[in-house]
C-alpha cells in the first residue's frame, strides 16, 4: 500500500483520539525493528478469533473511507499533485479549508476540524 492513498500515521492517532471508528481496510502502526511506519491490510492485523487489533495498530484511512465519514457537500480537489484542499467548497480563500499534501490527509484533517470544532458528532 502506497502512503499517498491513506492517512499518516499521525492523523491516524488523532482521529483515533477524536473517537473516530476504528474500522478500516488497512491498519497503520510504527515498527520499532524496522524504524518506520508500517501498513498493513485488515486481514493481516487480525488475531485469530475472537478479532483483537493490537493497540498500537490504527485505521489508516483510505479517501473513500473519508468520503463517508465527512459531511454531505464536502469536496476535495487539487492545484498540483502535491497541493489537495477539502472544504465545504471550492473556494480557496474558505476559513476552514484544509490544505495538505495528499487526498487522504487532507480529508482527515478536514474531518478532524470538524470534530474538534464540535461541527460533526462521531
């Protein structure tokens, strides 16, 4: 799995911390033998039954994962490949638009606005 199509690590452990579900395709966690992040699909992070992910795994988020956790009406688009915005709309100028390098963070991090600012209930 490409980091480009899903959360980092870090936006992962804040939406985990927000009470964002912890249910997705693929789990994230830093491996402290191979000194990086590591991304795993679902079904290599689960312990057989009864279904336990470990605690320091979280949801690595793809975009169309985010898609159905935002609001109705948000949209993503991009300038350049490396300049994503996710806003109500498609005004750069918006207050709350957020701006990042990827797809994936930047609907987390519009998703993470939300919740922090009380404007979306998980």
């Amino acid at each position: 799995m490409n980091e480009k199509h899903v959360t980092s690590l870090a936006l992962s452990k804040r939406l985990k911390e927000l009470g964002c579900k912890q249910e997705s395709e693929y789990y994230i966690h830093f491996d402290k033998f191979q000194n990086c992040c590591v991304i795993r699909p679902l079904y290599q992070a689960i312990v057989p039954a009864p279904i336990v992910i470990p605690k320091n795994w979280y949801s690595t988020f793809l975009a169309s994962e985010l898609g159905e956790m935002l609001p109705m009406g948000y949209v993503t688009w991009h300038k350049t490949l490396t300049e994503w915005y996710c806003a109500e709309s498609v005004y750069d100028d918006e207050p709350n638009s957020q701006q990042r390098n990827t797809m994936p963070e930047a609907m987390g991090q519009m998703l993470a606005y939300l919740i922090e600012h009380d404007l979306l209930k998980v």
